[in-house]
C-alpha cells in the first residue's frame, strides 16, 4: 500500500481532520481517498448539537472555579493542553468565544475516542462527556 503526501493532504482537505487521523483512514481503506472519507465523515458530520452540549458542561465546570487547564487527550494521550486564563473565563461571559471554539473544534476533529479533561489546580482531572 502506498499512501501519498497529496492522497493524505486530498483526505485532510475534504475532512477538515488533523494529518494523523487522514492518514489513519488511508492506511484503513489501501489508500482509498474516497472510502477514506466515508470512514472519517460519520465521526464528523452533526456535531453542532454534541459540541455545543460540551461546550456548555465546559464552561459551567470552569464557572464552578478550581480549573487550572483544559486537556483534550485521545488514547491516553495529551493532544491539547490550554490554560485557563483570561481569555477562557471572558468565554465563559461571552467576551471572547474562540478559546471555545478552538477546544470544541479540536474535539470535533478527533472524533471518536477524544476525551475532554478538566485539570483543576490540586491535580485531580474530570472528564466532561
């Protein structure tokens, strides 16, 4: 099987996915750009409702306080790690949105197996589902 830069960029493209998970989904389907966007757009097609639902478990746990960090992990992995600053507690009030939407659309672009992780300051971590 031979799976080329372009059938990887063509995959990243059409998806809106990260270089991994494109090149995953070739490497599932022989090289197949079409079936390889078959296998990635169940994972990302009608999220809004998902993401907008975590969204909002994100900020009412981050209103709670005690948030030192936002982690998105996926296979017990770190992918994502944002600090709860300013600009995330000006989302919360609705100042600032993009801190939000680039969590949501980190998660959204992940798909499947992404978790979502509240790291609070004395170290203990909740999972928002």
């Amino acid at each position: 099987m031979n799976i080329t830069l372009e059938a990887i960029e063509k995959v990243m493209e059409l998806t809106g996915v990260e270089y991994k998970t494109a090149k995953e989904a070739l490497e599932k389907t022989d090289g197949n750009i079409d079936e390889a966007v078959k296998l990635i757009q169940p994972s990302t097609n009608d999220i809004g409702d998902d993401v907008k639902c975590l969204i909002d478990q994100l900020k009412k746990k981050v209103g709670e306080g005690n948030v030192d960090r936002i982690q998105i992990k996926k296979d017990d992995e770190v992918i994502l790690s944002v600090p709860v600053n300013v600009g995330i507690i000006g989302g919360i009030v609705g100042l600032a949105t993009a801190p939000w939407a680039l969590i949501a659309g980190s998660v959204a672009a992940f798909g499947l197996g992404c978790k979502l992780i509240v790291v609070k300051k004395d170290g203990s971590t909740d999972e928002i589902k």
